[in-house]
C-alpha cells in the first residue's frame, strides 16, 4: 500500500472525531482552542528543528536550515 493511502486513512479517521467535537460544541469554543493554540505558539517563540522528521527524511527540502537562506543552494542539486 503506498504511503499516500495510509496518510489519507489516518487524515479521514482523525477528522471524524473533530467534526463531531464540532457538532457538539459548535463554533464559538472550537475558535476558542484554536486561537488558544496560535497566541500559545506566538508567546512560546520556540524555532522549528532544521528537521522536524528525523533521519528518514531526506529530501531535497529537509537538507536546508530552518528558517532557510534567501538563496537555498550556491548550486542547483542534481534531482534524479
């Protein structure tokens, strides 16, 4: 089974529990969390790891720094 299927699985078996907690709260307190969530990101000021994935990912994105430089590479990688 290719990876696409199991993280679209998982996407769609996560999103019944919050449209249900949605339904039951409904919008007001569900906008509530999610602003508690964003003011306590901002006030925490913590950087992304320059990897947040660990040594599995090794894509052409994961090799940069977090945040990135203006000019990602000084020479275009070779993509095969």
């Amino acid at each position: 089974m290719p990876y696409g299927v199991g993280a679209f699985m998982l996407f769609g078996l996560g999103s019944l529990p919050a449209g249900r907690l949605g339904d039951l709260w409904g919008r007001r307190p569900m906008m509530l969390i999610f602003f508690f969530g964003m003011v306590r990101a901002f006030m925490r000021k913590e950087k992304a790891a320059n990897n947040p994935w660990g040594p599995g990912a090794t894509t052409l994105e994961w090799t940069l720094s977090s945040p990135p430089p203006f000019h990602q590479f000084e020479v275009l990688p070779r993509v095969q």
